[in-house]
C-alpha cells in the first residue's frame, strides 16, 4: 500500500499536511473527509529533486546527521529483533522532520508490498546514495543486515565529522579575509578622501604614492558597483566554466600540483575513498561494484578516473594496488595497505587503516594550512595599512621639511 503526502484544511481553514497509506489517492481523499478536512493535495510519496536557484539547493535531501540517526535507530531496532516495517514505522514516529517522516513512510509502505529495504530506498535515489543502497542489498542477501546499518551510521558519522572539520578549519581564514578586505575598502573608500581635503588647498605637488592612493580611492568611490558586478560575473563564468568536463579536469589537475592544496586534495579525497571502499567491502559488495561506487564520492576527476581505469585492469585480472598505483595519484601508504590486504584476505581492515591514516594526515595538513594563512593574511593586511598610512604621511613630512 503506497504513502501518500497531503495537504488539506480542517473545519477553522488552517492547513494541514502529513502522509497516510492508501491504496489510491480517492482513498485517501476519502480517508481525510471522514476526518473533517478538506483535501487540498494529495501526491504519491516519492524522490523529490531539490530545486536550485543560482546553484543553491533547497529542499529534496536529507542531512547527513539526519540520515546517519535515522540508520543509527533503525539498526537497533532490527538488532533488538523487530520486524523491517515495524522499525521503519518507529524511526519516522520518532523523527522531528517531516521530509524525513515522509520518506521513511514511503519506504515503509514499499516494504509492506513485500519489496527488499534496498528496492524501497531505491525510490529515493536523492536522499540514499548509491553506496547506501548497493549496502543495503549486500547486508539483506547476507542476513547480517543489522551489522551492515551499524557500519552505515558510522560511515555517514564520520564523513560529516571530516567534511565539519575542514569547513570550521577553514572559517578562521575566510573570516580573517573578509575582515581585511573589508577594512581597506573603509580605508580608501572613506578615510583617505577626508584626508587628502587637507592636501587639496595646497598648490604644491603631491609625492606620486600619494596620487596613486588617491586615484585608487576615486576609483572605489565613483565604481564600486562595477567592481561588484565585474566580481559576481567572473565567479558565475568560473562556475559555468567548471561545469565543463575538460575545462574541471586540467582545473583538477593543477589542485593536484599546487604545494599544500594539492596535499590536501589528494588526502581528502584518498580518505573518501578508502572510508567507501571499506565498508562495501566489509558489506560483501563485489569488488568491482565496490571499486565504482568508491570512486564515484571521488571529487576531483583524474582521481576519479584513475580509479575507474583501475577497476577495468582489476577486471581483467590484475591486483588492486597495483592498478591504483598506476596512476601515481594517490599515497603510497594507501596502495601499500591495500597490497597488504589484499595478501592477507584482511582488505576491509587494511583498507580501514588507510582511512584512518589518511584522515589523521588530513587534519595535521588543514591545522597546517590555517596556522600559516593566519599569519600571512595578517601580514598582508599590515602590509595595505602601512601603505596607505604611508601615502598620507609623505605630504605631511614633505610639509615639515618646507617650514624648516
């Protein structure tokens, strides 16, 4: 019996909305006038696409908390022996979210039509990647499919710690650089033209750092709006530019050589897919399905394509470590823990490891990165003050020498 999402209005006009199982939407509109409302809508409970705006997403999804909770409780209950419907009926009463109570109840009622778990998650493609699902399926045909939910949970865990911490890593810097941005345009903007007033009765020549700042001033003054609109159009042009397959590719290929930022490329997305390739693994999924859907969280392309060339070669015989070091792309720890597994049958341990490692060398890079773009900006920002204080002084001190 499939879920249905409505909204209606009850006896006073206020809106209602929720989701109730029926086996057409008559049915359902004839569930809600026997409740008193009035059916406004009502629509089968299905994947939403997330509508953008400017390459803003809203709605569609789950977060990853959200989703790593919901996996969290729904593994208990199955652990503690209740029935798959029964579980999924408790974990969407339990949930605060209505997005997420919805989903849930649509996947519940595909269960109750005698689906697998993994074919009702599939109907929400948006919301449960791929990884999630082929896990899922991997977990049903073996029977251990509450272990398989506990290691889900702890996977969409500790993707969100890893991707929180580099964003909070990163606010420190983004802020400083705002801050100073924002404090030279006051300078020139604002400061500077009530200055040079002082200067402008005077009929003696201003030093050229003087001219130079007060011509920059002007410029900020009189097109400041062109400035903004010249920056929101080259970003836009850089986004769309992106979104060209080749144009991304040398894009990720100069990341990938650059001094620091290449570092924590490289790690960031080796941690991303040794975490993936270790639970589907660990879950029973081929290796050749796992290889892909690995290197599918991969975010920078000629990683992601290297890994791609690797399944092909795995396919065709040759060993895993192996085909990944071909590339060059990624640690040479990560290939050696995978030749390790992979000697030793422990390849969803080893792999585990690497993780772990990667991610620990992960952070030590971002801690790295934020201690030194502190300072630089600082020094920068010192560096746009002591120029323009500078530019002010000259006149003045060419002023002095003149009363002497």
């Amino acid at each position: 019996m499939p879920a249905w999402e409505y909204t209606a209005l009850d006896a006073s006009g206020k809106e209602r909305s929720g989701v109730l199982e029926g086996d057409s939407a008559r049915q359902v509109r004839s569930l809600l006038r026997e409740q008193g409302l009035l059916p406004v809508s009502v629509e089968e409970v299905a994947d939403e696409k997330p509508r953008s705006m400017g390459g803003i997403s809203f709605g569609g999804r789950i977060s990853a908390m959200d989703l790593a909770l919901l996996t969290r409780q729904l593994a208990t209950l199955v652990r503690s022996g209740l029935p798959l419907e029964e579980a999924l009926l408790a974990v969407s009463q339990q949930s605060e979210r209505a997005r997420t109570r919805n989903v849930l109840t649509g996947v519940r009622s595909r269960v109750v039509e005698g689906r697998t778990l993994a074919e009702g998650l599939a109907a929400f493609p948006a919301i449960f990647p791929e990884i999630y699902r082929a896990t899922v399926s991997a977990g049903e045909q073996s029977g251990h499919l509450d272990q398989v939910l506990e290691r889900l949970a702890d996977y969409t865990e500790n993707r969100q710690v890893l991707q929180q911490r580099i964003r909070n890593a990163m606010v420190y810097p983004i802020l400083l650089t705002v801050v100073c941005l924002g404090i030279v345009a006051l300078l020139l903007g604002y400061v500077v033209p009530e200055v040079v007033r002082v200067f402008d009765a005077g009929e003696r020549e201003l030093p050229i750092l003087t001219q130079i700042l007060i011509g920059l001033s002007d410029f900020i003054r009189d097109w400041w709006w062109l400035i903004a609109l010249v920056a929101v159009a080259v970003a836009y042009a850089a986004r769309a530019s992106l979104r060209n397959e080749d144009t991304r590719r040398r894009f990720d290929r100069i990341k990938l050589r650059l001094p620091l930022i290449g570092r924590v490329t490289r790690g960031n997305n080796a941690a991303r897919f040794s975490r993936t390739f270790a639970i589907l693994t660990a879950s029973a999924v081929p290796v050749l399905d796992a290889l892909r859907i690995s290197g599918e969280v991969v975010t920078n392309l000629p990683m992601r394509e290297a890994i791609n060339e690797a399944a092909v070669r795995v396919r065709e015989g040759a060993a895993i470590a192996r085909s990944i070091a071909v590339s060059r792309l990624f640690p040479p720890m990560l290939v050696h823990l995978i030749s390790s597994g992979e000697s030793s049958g422990a390849l969803d341990s080893m792999l585990e490891r690497a993780a772990d490692n990667q991610e620990r060398e992960l952070d030590g890079l971002v801690n790295t990165a934020v201690g030194i773009l502190g300072p630089v900006m600082i020094l920068l920002m010192g560096g746009f003050v002591f120029v323009i204080v500078l530019a002010l002084l000259l006149p003045i001190f060419e002023l002095n020498q003149m009363v002497r």
